[in-house]
C-alpha cells in the first residue's frame, strides 16, 4: 500500500486545498483525493508539481507501507 503524506504536508504549512489547487493548476478533485487518500492513481506530473510546491521530496510525500 502507498501511503500519502500530503496531509501531513499541507497541515505544516497551514495550507488549504483550494489554495494548493490555485496555485499548482492541479485539479481540486485530485488534490482532494490524495489529501483522503482515496486516489487509485496519479499522474507523475502532478507528483512533480506537488513535490515542487511542498518543497519536499517524493519519498516525502509518498510513502510504500506493508
């Protein structure tokens, strides 16, 4: 199972996730199902865009649990 700190993430930096969406151009829908984590899939370029916004690494954001 991969685990998804965006959460976790976006607490620390008191962020929303209308804000997230604004200013990265990621969809509200897919921030709001990573931020669940309910998402079954996500495109690498919003990984990317993420990473680039948090200023965080994937391992940071994402995270391989037994």
């Amino acid at each position: 199972m991969i685990k998804c700190h965006l959460s976790t993430l976006m607490g620390a930096k008191k962020l929303k996730l209308i804000d997230v969406a604004r200013d990265t151009g990621i969809n509200r829908g897919t921030i709001t199902r990573l931020y669940h984590e309910t998402a079954t899939r996500v495109d690498l370029e919003v990984i990317e865009a993420l990473c680039r916004y948090l200023d965080c690494e994937v391992g940071e954001l994402l995270e391989l649990v037994e």
